[in-house]
C-alpha cells in the first residue's frame, strides 16, 4: 500500500528585535558561558569565564520564611504601597503547587524591613476542592484591593507541563478581595475563566491595564478609568494557535507593559513554548487593539516577568533573563532609555539555591518578580524556590 505523502508546515511571522547590538552579543555570550560552565567545558587558557554583566547593589529582605508549621510553598509575590505602610500579598500552601487549600497571605511593613505576621485575605479549602493563586495588590483612595484567582476541579496532571492540574478540568475566575480597615475583606467577582498575575496599572489616558488569560486566549482587561471596582472591557489579543510545532502554542498570560512617550504599549509575555525568548504585543491606540504577540531576542527562561517605568524616565524589564528552561536562578534587569531597545543589563542575584521542601512544581532561584517604583528607588518583590518570600531594593540612580 502506498504511504500517503504529506508536506511540512510552512509559515512566516512577524517578529520583534528589542536589544541593541552590544547587548545582543552580551546575551549570546552570557548564554554560550553559561553552557560550557554547566557543560564543564573549560577555556582554552585554562582561566576561568568572565562574567558578561555587572551586579546592581541591593539590599534584600526576608518576608516570610516557609516552614513545615507555615507552609511550605510560598509564591506569586506582590507589593504597594497604601496609607503609609507597604503591602505583601504571596501565595501559601502547605507543600505542592496548586493544592486544594492553598490561600492568599499578607503582611505589611512601615519600612520594608520588619513585617508584620502574615493574615490570610483569600482562604482555601485544605478539606475540599477549592485554591486561590495571587493576582497583585493596590490602594485606591480608602480602599485596598488584593487581586486573586480563585480555581477548583483539582486533577494531577499527567503529561509535563507547567501546571499541577488538568487545566482542562479545572475551572477558575479572576477575582477582588476589597478592604477599608486591611482586617474585613469582601470578594467580588470579576470575570469568568479568567487569571491574572499582576495588578492593574494606569495608562497615559487614564484607564487602568492588565494583563490576563480567558478561555485560554490571550487578553487584555481594560477598565473605564482609574477606580479598579468598576468592571473592565476584555480585549482579545489575537494569536494564531494552529501553526505547527510547538511554536504556535499560546505565550502564557503572564503578562507585564509599559507605556513609551509617543503612547505605544508594549506587553510582554511569558512564552510556553521551547523558544526561551519572550513575545512582545504592541498597542498604539492606548490598549484598544493589539498585535499578535510577536518572537523577540529577549531571553527568558520560562517564568513571570515584571516591567516598568523608573522615575527618570528609563524603561526596565526584571526577567529570568537566559534561554535556558527553568533556569531561574539568575535574576536580572534590563534598562532602555526610549522602551523600544534595550541597551543595558545586568545582575539582581545570580547565587545558586537549593530547594529545602520538595513539592509538585518547585523550582530553584529567584523568580515571579512584582516591582514597586518609589522615587529613585526600585523594589522588587519574588519568591525563592517558591518556599521563601523576599524583596530587594536598589538605587536606581547607579544604573
């Protein structure tokens, strides 16, 4: 019997270049050393590797330390501050990713140095089927509002991929917890199979932004203007999702942006594919409509991502900036003058970690930044092996 005679997938697609020149090499070469040292290739000369970029000076605070007693996963970190105090929010659980009873915590601080012991905001059910994941957090005028995904349908995942359940038996919603007095909360729902994992944040127009993941697609959650109670308009980012390979797989909607002076938003997005590059959607009419998310040359080696705008008007981006999967040990941090081309990097932390608690989707490193920008001050919230929760803070004004 004659076999039937296929043809191979052929496609085109835009992309997007957003490194200058001299930190295009910089990143090939911090990637190739990285491979030979994990490889034990040596140098010819025998002498050791150079390191491609320059650590930032940071000062770095334990939040909350995870313990068999506390909980021994902690994640998905985020900060603001409101009424004089700065705000923690982080995912707890007792042991793996996504485990029925994993809740949301916070703890506050006056001076990012000593914090308060952490309260539950958004609990789950240990004895049921119902988990929380951590959104973000932000004041509006006497209001705190934690931002929480809440999901149920818990089913062990059977094939290799980054999350602890079927997705496809699960159901989820994208939620507000709101509070007056940080003691009595209130939820609210705010739409329908759909997560999050970054606060919103106002445009240049006025309207609050985030990014978020709805029936599997890529979107945008647009509101009126600047009150987070109100209800938001979706906006699908399109993306094509039947190409061949595994490239045309949706970039996950861990999402981060910011806004250029000539109005441009760019989103960047946590890639679920093997690319190891982050994909980039553009906005030029303030969040209405967007490009597909487009391939870019800005390592990642699959995680969350946090971008911004500094006080002095420079763009950054803290990623696991290395295309080396799940490589989350270094942290690190991009700067551009004009958001469009990155031109420096360097080194938040890069020590090595160990996991102390085993569990369901651990990973070593320092990962899911959330950044706070105060005056020439840079904060950055993270966990460490999903375990501990920390932050970092840096002088802006030495980059």
């Amino acid at each position: 019997m004659e076999a039937e005679m296929t043809d191979p997938d052929i496609y085109t697609e835009t992309r997007i270049s957003m490194l200058n020149p001299e930190l295009r090499q910089r990143v090939r070469d911090n990637l190739v050393t990285s491979q030979f040292q994990k490889a034990g290739c040596l140098r010819p000369d025998g002498q050791e590797w150079p390191a491609w970029f320059d650590h930032v000076p940071i000062r770095r605070v334990r939040v909350a330390t995870g313990s068999r007693a506390f909980g021994m996963y902690n994640h998905q970190a985020g900060i603001c501050r409101w009424k004089d105090r700065y705000w923690y929010v982080f995912s707890n659980g007792a042991d793996n990713e996504e485990a029925p009873g994993q809740r949301t915590l916070m703890t506050s601080s006056p001076d990012l140095l000593a914090w308060s012991e952490p309260q539950c905001v958004a609990p789950g059910d240990p004895k049921g089927d119902l988990w929380r994941n951590t959104g973000g957090v932000m004041g509006y005028g006497e209001k705190l509002i934690v931002f929480v995904q809440t999901k149920t349908g818990h089913s062990s995942a059977r094939q290799p991929r980054m999350s602890a359940n079927e997705e496809t038996r699960a159901t989820r919603k994208a939620g507000i917890f709101v509070t007056d007095d940080a003691n009595t909360w209130s939820e609210h729902d705010v739409v329908d199979d759909c997560h999050w994992y970054e606060a919103p944040r106002l445009t240049r127009e006025g309207r609050l932004l985030c990014a978020a993941t709805k029936e599997n697609r890529p979107v945008v959650l647009l509101w009126p203007g600047d009150n987070p109670l109100d209800t938001p308009e979706i906006v699908e980012i399109p993306y094509d999702g039947s190409r061949g390979m595994d490239s045309g797989r949706f970039p996950y909607g861990e999402a981060s942006w910011y806004e250029t002076d000539d109005g441009r938003i760019l989103m960047f997005h946590r890639n679920e594919t093997d690319e190891l590059r982050l994909r980039v959607a553009l906005s030029e009419d303030s969040g209405r409509s967007w490009t597909h998310p487009m391939y870019s040359n800005i390592p990642d080696s699959k995680s969350r991502v946090s971008a911004g705008r500094l006080a002095d008007g420079r763009f950054f981006l803290i990623n696991n900036a290395i295309a080396d999967l799940l490589n989350r040990v270094p942290l690190m941090m991009s700067i551009s003058r004009d958001g469009l081309k990155f031109e420096k990097q360097y080194f938040l932390l890069n020590e090595p970690t160990k996991i102390e608690f085993p569990g369901a989707l651990k990973a070593h490193g320092y990962q899911y930044p959330c950044s706070l920008v105060e005056r020439d001050r840079l904060i950055v919230a993270y966990s460490v092996n999903k375990e501990h929760m920390e932050l970092l803070m840096l002088s802006t004004s030495k980059l």
